[in-house]
C-alpha cells in the first residue's frame, strides 16, 4: 500500500484525493528523466545525436547530466570491460534512489559483438546492474534510445515510489584478482588503504 | 574524488605556508566526452605539472578476435575500432587484405570508397571540432557541427541502411552499389557544405572567447611532432605538412586537385582550424570525384568469400580523420589471419598528452586532450 | 622514392646490411638478428628514416618476431625492419632514445605479449589493468573466460 494512501487514510478516512496524488508524483517523475550518459564506445554517438537537434531528448524531459547525483537514468551506451566495470558500479552507487538503468546497444545488453573470443568484455551490463530497459542494436537508432525512455516512463509510471526498489540478487562482480573491495582500480585501493590511516606506498599513482 | 598526497619536497610559499601538490584523477567517465580516458594530473594549484593518461578502458581484444574470424567477418570489428570514422576504418583494412591476396579493386568501387571516406572525414571532423567547442564552453557549436555531421550520416544512412558503423567497404570492393539518386543527393549536400563551414569558422574560430581558450594551449613543436610518430591534423597544425594522400599517393588521389591545411604554432587553435579547413577540401574532392565516376563493378568480380591469401605478410595504412591508419596482417594460408595489427594514430598522438599539458591549468587539460582527438575505439582496440 | 631506388640508397650507404634487405608484397624487409637490430635501426635513422610507424610483435611457434616500420619523409619510403627474439628469454633493447614514438608501442607490445624491452624508461602495462596475469596475444594464452566462436564456415 502506497505510504501517502496511509497517511491519508489516517488522516481522512477516505484515500480517495491523496490516492490521485500518488499517481501525479509517478506521472511527473517519469516526465523528466534526468540521464545520466555512461557512454564508452559507438553508442555514446547515438546518444549524443540524441541528444541534439535532430532528435532532441529535452522535449521529452530527459536531459543528459553527467553528475550521477543529480540524475534518474544511467543510460550504459557502448561496450563495458572488466577494467571499466568497477567505475560504471561506482557511479552507479553513487546515484540516490530511485534510479533505473537502461542498457543500449548490444554491447550492453550481451556483450554483442565482443561476446566471443574476447577476454576483457563483460558480456552485458546486468552481470552487476539491475538493468530497467534493454534496448538492442549496433548502435541503436536514436529515435530507438527515445522509445527506450518512454518505456521507462511507462515503468516509471506503474511502480511506486514508495514502495522502493527490490534487487532481487546480488549484484557483484568477480573481477581478475580481487572481489568487489579489492578492485583493480588503483587509485580506489590506495584511497582506501588511506582512509583506513595506512599511508600511500610512494607519492606517485601507477 | 581527490586523493591529497603528501609531496616528497614541501614547498613554502611567501607566507610561509606548506603547499602541496594534488594528484587529481580525472577519472574514466568525466563529462567532456571524449570517451574512456583516465588522467592522473598532479596540479600545484590549478597548473598541472604532471599528466599521464591510463587507457586500457575499452580495451575489447579486437587484435586476438581477428584470429579467429575469417577476413570478411573481421570487417565489421574494424567499423569498430574508429567508431567515428568507419568507413575509413573498414577501408585500411581492406587495403591490407587487398595487398596481401593480390585482389585487384574495380575503378568504380575506388571512387565509391574515395567518396564515402571524404564524407566520413568531414563527419569525423565535426564530431571533433564539435567537441572542442563543448570542452570550451560553446555548446551551441557542438550542435551546429552535429547537423553538419547529420547530414553526412543521412547520405550514409540511404547508402548502407545503418547511421554509424557502415561495413561498407569489403576487400575487393565496396558491399552495393549507391541507391539511385543517391549521387545526386551527394553533389546537393557537398555543394551547401563549404558555406556552412565557413559559416562555423565565423561563428567559433573568430569569437574572441574561443581564441582565447584555444590559442597559445598546447603548442608542439615539428620537431617533437616527427619524434613522436604524430601524424594527421596534430602535425599538420604544426606545420609537418604530412598527408599519406599526397605522399604515398594511394587509391585514385593523384587525380584530384585539393590543398593540404597546414598550421604554423601548433596550439589547439591550429588543429581545430587545420580540421575544419580540411573538412572543405573533402568538399572540394568529393566534387571532383562525382564529375569522374563512370558506371561499372563495385565488387572484384570471381573473388571468393573464403580468402585464403599466401602466406606472408602486408601493411597498408591510409590518411584518416586522426592520422596515418594502418593495418599489418599475418596470413598463414588459412581463411583466418595469423596476427592482425592496427596502427593507430589516435594511440601514438595521445602519447603526446604527457608533453603537451604541463603548464597549463586544469581546464586547459581537457582542450588538449581534446585536441589532440582520441577516439577510443582506436586507442585501446 | 620506391623500392629499387631505396635498395640501391641502402646497399651504398650500408653494404652490410644489403643481403638481409627484401621486397615481400611491394614493401621492403630488412630482416637482421637479435644482436644487430639496435645498430640496424640506427644506421636506418641516420639514413634518413625519422619516423617510426609502429613496433609489434608476432608469436611464431618457436620464438617472437618482433616487427617495426620506419618511414623516411623526405625520401617517401617505408622499410620494415624484423628481428627473432626466442620464446624462453623475450627481452630485447629498446628504440625509444632514436624515436621516443617508440614508448607507448613497446609498453602495448611487452602488455600483449610479454616482450620486455631493455633500457625503457617506463616498462609496464599499458592496455590492460596491472594485475592482470598473462599476456593475452601469445598463441598459448589460456583463459577460462574467453568463449570460442563456432566454427561455423
């Protein structure tokens, strides 16, 4: 049960008027997806040309900020590898809830093309995001990434906010040498061996 | 994120206080999109005394992949490499499969693949140029280059069916004939596009704020340029008047009239300028070429789709949009390359960045790497 | 200038170097030992050769070749110089003190394939991250990850 339905049938005994105001919250959450564009390889081009003139995304409410902070969308554009993926998580759980994900392109939605022979693709963003939408293509078509959003805002639109998000596994990624805290990103382990009141090894960063 | 570190010789300042240097590390996802660079900057201040690029972020393995796909299968991987640039991208490639197996490539194919390259290197430079305009502040010439490069895309579009990564260009000629009409819409596009470059120029290149951001940023001299293996607009906006298609006259170029732009002081102003004026002489080709293509084969007629060339090896490389791209291919005999190696011109110039940027301030790092016009695609492969 | 004239340029100004010079495929090949490749590179320098197009390697069965391309921009020609490093002990000098472009391609080749490169000044990863163990582009790198592509032709 929607958290305003009990508050307002506390309140009033009757949630019929606050049941309405639920859905105008859904309604214009979904009505302005700030993206945030996580654009690695060919699809961040598609996202740009999206992005501008010709297909415009600001008429349908979605701006691309590239603060995680202040956007609703991590739209995953382009091939994520095992080297990129600790950043793409970072980001990730740096952006407040509620927030949804849309992987673009084949390369984020399997691995596409890079899914054989490769030893250095994670095959498909879901091995550690919770994707909303999977939109394929090679690169998708922009008006292709526009529908994606609409399907988000449809999304959007019927769950609540209120009744949170649920993941249903664990989303971690087994990287090379080393589990989700001893990533292969140097600067976040030197970071952390700094909090932890250790000092950094040598001045310089590898 | 900031990580301080405590510098091995502190410095005093005149108030007598410590200063320390900031290792500042502008990480894989920053929003100046130029894709997947990490940037270890050591700032005193806002001047960065050291940069060091960490690549590696989209490091995909195409080289080992190519060891196990046949030579036509690898074409859609090269449309991948330099996703900007495609259609020269494929084009490399097919050149050194042509080299090594012998194939001959009909005269109408060379004017189809002459063409679609010209236009992809105006795409390529808008993309470029436009993001040199978002990096110092213009966003609206971010959007104008894209309509230029919007229009390119749509001639690609009626030309292979798909906006971005074409696989086009197939060795021993190209994958269709062009649509009907489509020539036509070529000529119509390129004859408006020289007035809408000079129009970009006006606008971007003449503002006095965008001379002031870009002029005096990230000078390299000849000397350093040659050293360096730096090939394409960042020599040439140094003034190394080097162009593979005037010196290694390759494909049909000695037939076209055109002018290579070459810059004098080597700052981001000169490599920005050095693209868009190269944009005009593409224009300037591709009417040329309209006026002599001739009907005929677009394919090398009784070629196998299973090449199985001797056994040896080949290099061939062409002008991209970035500089001298090429490819060297190993065969063994089989239908499968032994080793396929790209050289990339986007990987040596971005060796540069550690050169480049010390001196300058934090915001002026992004206009170099920006500059210095790295696609990731090619750097890491 | 094209390859006889280079050919007659090279065996004048290095007459030792002339029996190891060859045409393959329309490019010339100067293929010398492991002892002599530094000097090779630098006899090519002073000819004239001031740009280095790229250093890479390829994994014979029994040992490396290891593969650089010079250009000479006022001759207009290119030449391929190719060495053998044997598989047991991949270490050879560096190139970067006659062409620094040299740098990024020999840290890209010693990544891949695991050729360490005297006299660098900087030898370590460049393309994959630094604790990756083995060096993916030989022939016998295994990984459990990698998924083969059907054989489908």
């Amino acid at each position: 049960m929607a958290l305003v339905d009990r508050i307002g049938k506390s309140l009033t005994g009757a949630p019929l008027v606050l049941t309405n105001v639920d859905a105008l919250i859904d309604w214009s959450r979904g009505q302005s997806l700030w993206a945030m564009p996580m654009g690695t390889a060919c699809c961040a081009m598609e996202l740009i040309a999206a992005s501008f003139s010709k297909f415009d995304f600001d008429r349908l409410g979605s701006f691309p900020r590239p603060d995680p902070r202040h956007t609703d969308v991590m739209i995953v554009a382009g091939t994520i590898t095992r080297r990129m993926a600790p950043a793409v998580k970072r980001l990730w759980e740096q952006m407040p809830e509620p927030k949804y994900c849309i992987a673009m392109g084949n390369c984020a939605v399997s691995g596409g093309i890079f899914y054989y022979d490769t030893y250095s693709v994670v095959r498909g963003v879901d091995e550690f995001l919770p994707v909303d939408v999977y939109l394929g293509g090679c690169p998708p078509r922009p008006e292709a990434l526009q529908d994606a959003v609409l399907q988000l805002r449809e999304l959007v639109r019927s769950r609540s906010i209120a009744e949170g998000r649920e993941y249903d596994r664990d989303y971690t990624l087994p990287l090379p040498g080393g589990d989700r805290a001893g990533t292969t990103d140097p600067g976040r382990a030197e970071a952390a061996g700094v909090l932890a009141g250790g000092t950094p090894e040598s001045g310089d960063e590898t | 994120m900031a990580i301080e570190v405590e510098s091995r010789t502190p410095v005093h300042d005149e108030d007598g206080r410590a200063v320390e240097e900031l290792v500042l590390n502008v990480g894989p996802a920053h929003p100046s999109t130029h894709g997947v660079c990490r940037i270890i900057a050591h700032l005193d201040g806002e001047v960065v005394t050291r940069a060091e690029p960490v690549i590696g972020y989209l490091h995909r393995g195409i080289e080992k992949m190519a060891e196990n796909r046949t030579y036509l299968q690898i074409v859609p991987l090269t449309d991948r490499l330099d996703y900007v640039g495609s259609m020269y991208a494929n084009w490399a490639y097919c050149r050194a499969v042509e080299r090594l197996a012998g194939i001959g490539v009909p005269e109408r194919a060379e004017y189809l693949r002459v063409i679609t390259c010209e236009l992809q290197r105006i795409a390529s430079h808008m993309m470029s140029i436009g993001s040199t305009g978002a990096d110092t502040g213009a966003f609206t010439m971010f959007v104008y280059a894209f309509d230029v490069r919007e229009r390119v895309v749509e001639l690609f579009e009626a030309l292979t069916g798909s906006r971005l990564t074409y696989c086009y260009v197939r060795p021993g000629g190209v994958a269709a004939d062009a649509p009907e009409g489509w020539l036509d819409d070529v000529r119509r596009v390129v004859g408006e596009m020289p007035a809408r470059l000079a129009e970009l120029d006006r606008l971007f290149f003449g503002n006095v704020i965008a001379r002031g951001r870009l002029k005096g940023v990230g000078v390299l001299d000849v000397a350093t340029a040659v050293a360096w293996g730096a090939s394409g607009p960042v020599a040439r906006g140094s003034g190394v008047g080097w162009d593979l298609r005037k010196s290694d006259t390759y494909s049909l170029y000695p037939r076209f009239d055109f002018d290579v732009p070459v810059g004098e002081r080597g700052d981001a102003y000169d490599r920005a300028r050095v693209r868009l004026w190269e944009s005009v002489e593409s224009c300037r080709i591709i009417e040329q070429a309209l006026d002599q293509i001739e009907p005929g084969h677009v394919h090398a007629p009784g070629l196998p789709r299973l090449l199985k060339p001797r056994p040896g090896d080949a290099y061939d490389h062409i002008e991209s949009a970035r500089g001298s791209l090429g490819v060297y291919l190993v065969s063994d005999g089989s239908p499968r390359p032994y080793r396929m190696k790209v050289r990339s011109p986007a990987f040596c110039n971005l060796a540069l960045l550690p050169l480049l940027a010390p001196g300058h301030t934090i915001s002026d790092l992004v206009v170099i790497l920006g500059s210095l016009d790295p696609v990731f695609g090619e750097v890491d492969r | 200038m094209n390859i006889d004239e280079l050919r007659e340029h090279l065996c004048g100004t290095y007459p030792d170097l002339c029996p190891l010079f060859s045409i393959e495929f329309g490019d010339g090949v100067l293929i010398v030992d492991r002892g002599r490749y530094w000097s090779a590179a630098k006899d090519l320098k002073d000819l004239g050769f001031d740009r280095l197009g790229m250093i890479t390697a390829v994994d014979g069965v029994d040992d490396f070749e290891i593969v650089a391309r010079v250009t000479a921009r006022e001759m207009g020609a290119h030449i391929f110089l190719k060495t053998h490093v044997p598989r047991d002990e991949p270490a050879i000098e560096t190139l970067t003190d006659l062409w620094p472009a040299a740098d990024w391609q020999e840290r890209e080749v010693y990544d891949l394939f695991g050729i360490s490169f005297r006299g660098h000044p900087d030898m370590r990863r460049i393309l994959l991250p630094d604790d990756w163990v083995g060096h993916p582009l030989r022939k016998d790198y295994r990984d459990e990850r990698i998924i083969r592509r059907p054989d489908y032709i």
